[in-house]
C-alpha cells in the first residue's frame, strides 16, 4: 500500500449524523433546504460556535458521500477550486463508496477519517485515510463554511495538486545505494520526494513494467507523481545511485533535531552525492532545489578570489575593523567580535569578520564581475549546466554593483546557494578540481556533466588549511568537537527579509567527505548546521 494510506476500521457519517454519536441530532434536509425559517436568516458574525462547526462539516461530509461535488463545494468558502478536486476525486481518482466519520470537533476544527474503494479496469482497491478541516465564518454571507485547502480532501494534497488512478506512468523502481542495499521510503522516509523523481527519470530505463495506481499529480510539469495505492503490482526495475545507506541514515537522523533543514553529503574525489536529507513541513527538495543566500560560507569563493586575483594570501593583511562602509552601506560584524587592524585573511576567515572581506573587495584588479567569474570558472556555480540526475539548482553569483558587490562577498545580496551547492564548494576547495556532484551516473542516460577550470594548487592548500583553522580554532571549533581525521569546516548566517533570526548555514570536510547543511531560521552556524553537518561526517564516506 502506498504511502498515506493507514488502515483503520471505520463507520459511515451517516449512522453518526442520524444517531446522534459525537455529532448529535440534526436535521439535514432543513439544513440543507434552508427551510423552517419564516424570514431572511441574520447575517452573523464572529466565529462559528460548536453547533455551526457540527452542521458545517455534516453538509460537506454528506455531499462529498455522494459525489455531488458540484453541491460539497457550495459549503466551502472557495467553490471554484473545491469544486474541481472533488470533481477529480471521483472521475479521474476513481474513488467510489465514500463513507465519512467525523471525530470530536476541537474548536472550528473537524477531524476525519475516510474509507473508500479504489477501481480501475477490473481491480479495486480499499483507500482509508485521515484527514482534517476547519470550519470559518464567510466573509460576505456570514455563513459557516469549510475553509478550501486541497488537504481537505487528502492530507498529502497542496495547491494545484490532483488524484488520478491509472497505469503508471513509469514502472516502479528499486533504488540502490553503492553498497548494494535497496533504499526504500519506509527506511529513509526523506527521500521519498527523490525516489519519486529518479523514478519518473529513470522509471523506464530501469527494466521494470508499470502497474496500475492512484497518485498525486501536481502541477509543475518537472514534479515525480506521488503515489498512494497500488492496485496492480508493476515489476520494478533496478536503478543504481551513488547515495550511501550508511551516511544517509546519519543524514535523516540529523535533520531530524531542526525543523526546516536540508543537508548534502558529497565524494570530493568523484563527486558522487552520499546523501540528501530534508526535514521540511513543505515537502520541498531545498538540498537541491533551494534558492538562498548562503552567508558566510560564501566566504570560501570570496578568499579564493582574493587569493587568484592577488589581493591577498592566507597570511597577508585581511584588517578586521568594527564597520567597513562600502558605496554608502554600512556593514558590521557579528556582536562581541573584537578588531583587529593586523589580521591575516586565515584570522578574518576563521573568525568570519565581515568587514575584512567588504573592505577587501575595493582592492584592484576586483572589478563588479570578479566573484561571478571566480564562482563560475574555478567552483562552476551559476551557469545553469549541472545534471545531477533529479533537478536542481546549481547556485546564482551575478555581476553586481553599489552595495550587492560587498554583499555578495559576504553571502548576502544577490547570492543564492543551497547545500547541495555549498558541498560541491568545500569539495573544490579542498581538491582543487571541480567535479559536478550527481546522483546517477551519468553512463545511464548519456548526460554530459558540467566542467570548471578548478583551483590553482596553491589556492586549494590555502583555503584547506583555512578551514582547518576554522573547524579547530575559529566559529566552527564547538560543532567539530570531537571528529577525528583531517578535518575542516566554515560557519555562516544569512539574513533574510521579514525573519526575526537568521538561516543557519555549516560546511565542512572529513577525509574524502564533505556536507553542507542550511537551517531556516536556525541561528548562527553553529548553532543548527552545524551539528547537523558534524553528524554526517561523523558516520564517514
């Protein structure tokens, strides 16, 4: 059975609407019909009071038994678009038999469980799930509807999603990780926006033949379908990837303990991508897919500029004063940092001094473009070329003018990143070559991954043994803690508009792996990436 989809033995709505169980005695027709009122009913106001919230529900419970979409939608406060997915539910989901059991009410919220069948071409299915609705008071008509949200209607649903039960798409696929282990949803329950992908991607390369299922269908043409049930087993294919159980697992266990995070573990010697974990109440894929400012771990394309373009060296002046004002915006370094006016760009780097490096990018021969091509050339970020397997996103460094040109340098501005990209920049730092990290081989569908020039040798050696400062003696020196081997690492924290506490951003190496980690509204560095990214070094390559 697909995922969402939990057995329960449940009642029809009727023996509750009719015999009085938690919904109590009411007359559906009167209500309805609108009858056994004499004149024009009040316009009310205010929030629905627990009889309002009961009759409510009971409306829409017993339209939607029916399949009379058309008059379920009329007790919502959004009929157009409740109209269509309940449409769908029963015509393209083909899901009959519906019968409703509402549990007690808490406030304005109902919650409920459904008990269905799923047929298509001669097999049926049983579909039982729970979901939940809230009943608010209509703007115009003073009456009490359901509050539209496609969830409604199933849990797993969001705007612009529908149901549809058909042959599959694309046979079913068994991933497999490098150490020849299935890697399955139920065990790594984040990956399962990936699987559906690779699925989508690679279903029919793989060898298997498709079998007959309900799934969500959402609205970008690039998502993977969802499914809930199967009806008709399909013979899954084999396909190969390049993740690591064992990092993996430590992946999903880190990004359990932050709410909003996304990490990314990488091969710097093959790029091959060990794990992608992502603990979001949205479902999105931000290891991959997010579009953020990176913070101060922009820092590492930052100090390999100056260093290519001979602004400075690990050891040269990098001065660390209280403000440094660039083009008439101030910027300042984070609260307590003491100044230092004899700094080296390793003391600015592990101490992530802004204004050492907002002061440093006036420096001839810097021009607007100089990060863009040091980010594009040596760390191939921001040309949209990378193929990594599934989609993503592979970093945005534009030219930048006025004030964006210091921010940029510092993370802020115009960069955006997410920790897929942040990985594969601790990679080349730290190698000197730039591999483009990618999931699948690239041999099963003949893509061409993309190419950078890489680092200068002597480039690498620095920012290496910068970060190795870092993790040992500067920001990142707490979440490194106790990890053995050579290690290193860069803390970051990105302001974002209308967010009262900054994302938390961590990169960092062990060995032969490197792991980016993001957290929304994390904090500094340290404080949320950064346990995260140590946890997934910890377990290893």
């Amino acid at each position: 059975m697909g995922k969402g989809v939990k057995v329960a033995a449940v009642g029809g709505v009727l023996a509750v609407l009719v015999g009085g169980a938690g919904y109590g005695a009411f007359n559906l027709v009167s209500a309805v019909n609108g009858s056994g009122s004499n004149g024009p009913e009040e316009v009310r106001t205010g929030p629905p009071d627990a009889d309002e919230v009961r009759e409510a529900a009971a409306r829409f419970f017993a339209a939607w038994e029916k399949g009379e979409a058309a008059t379920a939608a009329t007790y919502t406060n959004d009929a157009a678009a409740a109209e269509r997915l309940l449409t769908a539910y029963g015509a393209d989901a083909r899901i009959t038999g519906v019968r409703i059991t509402p549990g007690a009410a808490g406030g304005a919220s109902v919650p409920f469980t459904v008990r269905a069948t799923v047929s298509y071409q001669g097999k049926s299915e049983p579909l039982t799930y729970r979901s939940a609705l809230t009943v608010v008071r209509g703007i115009t008509t003073g009456r009490a509807l359901v509050d539209w949200k496609p969830s409604v209607v199933h849990p797993e649903l969001r705007d612009g999603d529908t149901l549809v039960t058909e042959e599959s798409a694309n046979p079913p696929i068994e991933a497999v990780g490098r150490d020849g282990g299935v890697l399955t949803e139920e065990e790594y329950p984040s990956l399962g926006p990936v699987l559906d992908t690779l699925r989508a991607k690679y279903g029919d390369r793989a060898g298997g033949t498709p079998g007959v299922e309900l799934v969500i269908r959402h609205t970008a043409p690039e998502a993977a379908d969802t499914p809930l049930l199967t009806l008709a087993e399909g013979e899954p294919g084999t396909l190969r990837t390049t993740l690591s159980a064992r990092v993996q697992a430590a992946a999903e266990r880190a990004v359990k303990r932050y709410a909003e995070s996304s990490v990314v573990a990488v091969k710097p010697s093959t790029g091959e991508v060990l794990a992608v974990a992502n603990n979001r109440s949205d479902g999105f894929n931000a290891a991959f897919q997010g579009q953020v400012a990176p913070g101060s771990t922009m820092k590492i394309v930052t100090a390999a500029m100056f260093i290519d373009n001979g602004v400075t060296s690990m050891d040269g002046p990098a001065p660390c004063p209280d403000t440094a004002t660039w083009q008439s915006q101030t910027f300042h370094n984070l609260p307590g940092m003491r100044p230092d006016e004899d700094a080296t760009l390793a003391s600015s780097f592990l101490r992530s001094c802004n204004t050492a490096f907002v002061k440093l990018v006036d420096e001839a021969p810097l021009t607007d473009a100089s990060l863009t091509a040091e980010a594009q050339e040596r760390f191939g970020l921001g040309r949209d070329d990378w193929k990594t397997g599934i989609a993503s996103f592979d970093g945005r460094v534009p030219a930048s003018g006025g004030p964006d040109r210091a921010a940029n340098a510092i993370g802020q501005g115009q960069v955006q990143m997410n920790p897929l990209n942040m990985a594969s920049v601790t990679a080349t730092a730290i190698t000197g070559t730039f591999r483009q990290p990618y999931l699948v081989s690239p041999d099963l569908d003949g893509r061409r991954l993309a190419t950078a020039e890489g680092l200068p040798a002597g480039t690498a050696a620095q920012l290496k043994q910068m970060m190795r400062l870092t993790a040992t003696r500067g920001t990142a020196q707490q979440a490194m803690a106790g990890l053995d081997g050579d290690i290193g690492a860069k803390t970051g924290s990105a302001e974002v508009d209308r967010q009262a506490t900054s994302n938390s951003w961590f990169t960092g190496f062990r060995d032969d792996l490197a792991a980016a980690a993001m957290t929304e509204e994390g904090g500094h560095g340290g404080d949320a990436a950064g346990p995260i990214v140590a946890d997934v070094l910890r377990a290893g390559g």
